[in-house]
C-alpha cells in the first residue's frame, strides 16, 4: 500500500510540534469524567451510580449498596436498564 503525503499532513505535523514547544501535552491524562447518579426507583427501577473507567469509553455500574452490575458504554448501560423496568401504560382518552 502506497502512503501519498499531503500538504495537511504536514500542516499537521507542524501545528502538534508547535503545541509540544508551547508545552502543550499531546494527551491529558486525568480523566475528567465525573460519576453519575442514575434514580429509576421513581420509574420502578434500581439507584444507580454510574462511574468512568480509566484510559476507556466504558462506565461501571453500582447499586445503591455498591455493588457492581455491570459494565458498557453509557448508551448500552442506559438501554440495558431501561429494559428492565416495568412497562407503563399511558393515560387512554375518554373522549
């Protein structure tokens, strides 16, 4: 496979070595993500604390007790749990 260097590639390359002589770091290693209190107990779910993993996309999930539950990406947490709750039906007219 043949690589074709462009003029962006070392437009690139020029701005990341300017950011490095201006001390800028090429990556920040505190994740600054915070935990995530989830209540579902008014929806007929669990209480939830959703808390980051280290250096990955993924988040754990704990019970009110602290226990772990599992572990995905917020959008599968979030569909996992909402899964599990009781269905409700809506109001139904009377019209």
């Amino acid at each position: 496979m043949i690589r074709v260097r462009t003029i962006t590639d070392r437009a690139r390359r020029d701005a990341a070595d300017a950011e490095r002589a201006a001390g800028i770091p090429d990556r920040i290693e505190a994740d600054l993500r915070a935990p995530v209190a989830l209540d579902l107990r008014c929806a007929g779910g669990p209480d939830l604390t959703l808390r980051p993993v280290a250096r990955k996309t993924a988040w754990n999930a704990y019970d009110g007790d602290g226990r772990f539950l599992a572990r995905g990406t917020l959008k599968q947490l979030l569909h996992r749990f909402a899964d599990q709750l009781p269905r409700q039906l809506g109001a139904r007219s009377m019209a």
